[in-house]
C-alpha cells in the first residue's frame, strides 16, 4: 500500500509539472533545430488526416481509433507527427484544411491544435494508452496552440459539397520541425440538422474532413523559433461562468526578442443582440500595461457561405473563413525564467449564459 501511494505521488507530481507553463514547451535551448537543414529543398507535403469523420457532439461515442488517429470525443481527433528532417524551420508552412458536408447544415465551432508529444505523455500520466479519463485530461488541458475557423452553412447551400481553408502555420514552425513530436488536432463540433429537406438527414456524421501541411523548403522566413500557449477555448471566471476577460500569468524560460501575443477570438450567442451577431474592441495587456488593442470586426463578403440572417456587414466571424487572428508585439526582449501578466478584455461584451468567447493565445519570438 505505501509503494502505491507512492507512485500515485509521483504521477500526480509529474501531471502538475506537465501543465505548468505548458511543460516548458521545449527540451533545451536550440533542441528545436533539425539536423542538415541545408539539404532540405523542395515542396513537402504531409497528409495528417483523410476522410476523417466527425459525429454528433451531443450523442454516444460513435468514432473508431484507427491509424494513428486517436478521438477525444465524436467531434475531436489528434494525430502525432513530425516534419523534422523533411521541412526547415525557416521553410513557409501553410495548413490546407476541407470540409465536407454531412448531416449537420449549420455554421459550427471548428478547430486546429497543436500539442507537444511531452506533453501529451505526462496528460497521460505514463499510460501507453489513450483510456477515456485520459482524453478527457488532454480535452480540458488549455495551454494550447491553436486556430479557429467556422464550417459552411451547408444548409443553405446544399449544391455545394465541400470547402477549402489556408492556415498560415509560421508560427509552429518550431513545433512541427523541433526534436520533440507534435500532435496536430482538428475538431468540427455539430450535431444533426432533422429536417426532412436537408440532404443530410438521417447521416450518422456530422462532418467530414482533409486536413495536410505544406512545407515550401525553397524558401526562408524568419519564423518564430519559440512558442508558448497561454490559453486555447471558451474562458471563464473562477466560479466557471462565462467570462469577457482573460488574465493569465505564465513563465518564459527562454530568452526572447521579437516576441508578440496572437490572439484569435471567437464570439458565440446566437440569441437576438447575441455577441455573434456583433464585434468588441480588445484591449490586450502585458504584465498589466496596455500595449495594443484590435475589433474583431470582419466583413462577410458576397462569396461567404453564410445563412439567410447574416448580411455582408461586418461582424464577429463569418461562415466558411478561419476566424483572423490578431498580432501584438511585445517591446523589448523577455529574460529567461521570468514571470509575467497575459490580459485580454473584452470591452462591453455580454458574457452571460447565453453568449461566450474562445480564445487562442499563444505568446512567440525568437530564443537568443
């Protein structure tokens, strides 16, 4: 009995260690660096997922783990890999997602994430296997980097089958070429449109997916060489009611320059005056000073796969599009080690039971 308690300690132990500043999020200074980066040219392509099905949010687990891709829940999967060795750090990398329709017509929540593969194994607490508590740990975890796009409303479109997204992946470069693997996650979050003149109807999936990342090795940006989550979904106060206001203090253990806060928001209330009808001004804060602010006001254009109560005005996000992320640049270099404030606010949003917000944000630079 005292042996178990013990390594119940030490699991415990090693799970904290992992969520803490996202386990470090590297191995050691210039780890990340792939071997004979010189040879690499070319164009690479990696396909992480083919025909990779989505199933009701709201009903009994209806996915199959096969091939290295592994389910959180129906409308969550993440698959490992790594392009070190087959794309440079510096290469431009681009994300070519497209999304099929099936049995759910609306505009729903999707998203891209990365986690590091140290990571994923201490949210595993040294299993071998992905049990359900696991994929629950790795679900909840929010130190995540990531995007945010919204499906088509097929609904309205059912001529249409399927659409095309570009993520712009320079920021992880880091992560997909570093020593230590990565898994890639995408989600399209729905659900079943009943109605007797939907195409869909009566279809066990909800969506459907190709996802691959594109390496160009001939040519050289000057991408991050670090990166670190700060906070990936829906935000909350302390009680767990929604919230307009992100704080988070986190450690840099590296030294930066060039560093800049990404944030990417995500409005959802669909109700009359819902927040996803409108665009908030973001104040965003560093170590408690004010250093930038952004709209997340966009314009749904003509081309938008967008339903019948959403005009070509401007608004929060738009159908069919990745919503658009907003950089912030940090002054001055971040010492090695160091502590600091990450705030977002919302200015006048409602956060209520009825309207929420996801955020990604994610802190990058160069490690020197």
């Amino acid at each position: 009995m005292k042996t178990q308690g013990i390594l119940t300690l030490l699991a415990a132990g090693t799970l904290f260690m992992a969520c803490k500043n996202n386990l470090r999020e590297d191995i050691k200074p210039g780890s990340d660096k792939p071997a004979a980066t010189t040879e690499l040219t070319g164009t690479y392509t990696e396909q992480i997922f083919t025909g990779l099905d989505f199933y009701n949010g709201y009903a009994a687990n209806a996915y199959t783990d096969a091939g290295g891709v592994i389910y959180l829940n129906n409308t969550v999967a993440l698959k490992k890999i790594s392009l070190r060795g087959k794309a440079d750090s510096t290469a431009t990398f681009k994300g070519e997602l497209r999304i099929y329709q099936r049995g759910d017509g609306y505009d729903r929540d999707g998203q891209l994430y990365f986690l590091r593969d140290s990571v994923v194994k201490a949210l595993l607490t040294n299993q071998s296997t992905f049990d359900s508590a696991a994929k629950s740990r790795i679900d909840a975890y929010a130190p995540k980097t990531g995007y945010l796009y919204v499906t088509p409303f097929f609904y309205w479109y059912q001529s249409i089958k399927s659409v095309p997204y570009t993520f712009d992946l320079k920021d992880v470069a880091s992560l997909l070429t570093g020593k230590d693997s990565v898994w890639v996650a995408l989600s399209a979050w729905g659900t079943h449109l009943d109605q007797s003149d939907w195409v869909g109807k009566n279809e066990p999936r909800s969506f459907s997916a190709d996802f691959s990342i594109t390496a160009d090795n001939n040519t050289t940006n000057a991408n991050p060489t670090y990166i670190q989550a700060v906070q990936f979904g829906r935000i909350a106060d302390a009680a767990g009611n929604n919230s307009r206001t992100l704080t988070k203090i986190i450690t840099i253990p590296y030294r930066l320059r060039n560093a800049k806060i990404v944030v990417v928001s995500q409005a959802w209330g669909a109700g009359s005056g819902g927040e996803e009808y409108t665009y908030r001004t973001h104040n965003v804060s560093w170590d408690n000073t004010q250093i930038g602010t952004f709209s997340s006001k966009v314009a749904c254009g003509p081309n938008t796969m967008r339903s019948y109560d959403i005009s070509s005005s401007p608004r929060n996000w738009c159908p069919s599009e990745v919503v658009p992320p907003h950089t912030i640049s940090i002054s001055g270099t971040i010492a090695a080690g160091s502590n600091h404030t990450v705030k977002v606010d919302i200015v006048n949003a409602k956060a209520d039971a009825n309207n929420n917000f996801k955020l990604s944000v994610y802190i990058a630079g160069e490690k020197y």
